[in-house]
C-alpha cells in the first residue's frame, strides 16, 4: 500500500513538471505579449525591434541590451529598448514566465505610454 502512494505522488510530480515544462512561454510568445500589452507592432519575431505609434508620429524602438533567459520552469526576460533618433524614448523590462503567463516584474518608461 505504501509503494502505490509514492507511485501516485511521483507520477502526479513527474506530470506536473512535464506540463510546467511544455507550458513554458518562449521568445515567440514573448513578442506577442509585447504587442498586447504595450500596442506595438514587432518588427522581428522576437520583438527586438517595435514600432508604436502616437498622436502624431510612428517611433521604432530597438533592443540594445537585455535578453531572454529560458530557464527550467520559468522563463525571465529583461530588455532594454531605445529610439535612435531621440534617447527620450527609452522602455526597460523585467518579465517571468509560467505556464503560459508573462508578468511584469519592473517597468521603466519614458516618453511612451502604456495604454
């Protein structure tokens, strides 16, 4: 009887790994998420560069340092995004993800809008 509750307990461990393991977001699911959280269109497939528009103008906003760190379980971004053209524009990122969620952990902006 003991052997079939440690059986039970490993597979329902085992299983829960496997599902927080394939259910881990990736650069993909990355990039969709920026597009829905901030409302700007990514350039590339993993959002290094994006483009949002204002009022008035349409600004590129590029990468220039940061990453994606996949991890076991959970995945982290932090990114670092710049305008060339005017240092105004300036968003810094720190994100995890779970099973399917990316949350913000630290957000800096300036000249953007989260909207």
């Amino acid at each position: 009887m003991r052997k079939r509750k440690w059986l039970l307990l490993l597979t329902v461990v085992t299983t829960a790994a496997v599902i927080a393991l394939v259910n881990k977001p990736n650069e993909a699911d990355f990039a969709s998420w920026m597009e829905d959280t901030y409302e700007v269109q990514c350039l590339d497939d993993v959002c290094d560069v994006f483009q949002i528009e204002t009022s008035n103008e349409q600004i590129v906003m590029q990468s220039v340092q940061g990453g994606f760190s996949p991890g076991i379980f959970v995945a982290r971004m932090h990114k670092t995004y710049r305008n060339q053209d005017d240092p105004s524009y300036h968003l810094e990122l720190k994100a995890s993800g779970f099973l399917e969620k990316i949350r913000i952990e630290k957000e800096t902006m300036r000249g953007m809008h989260k909207r």
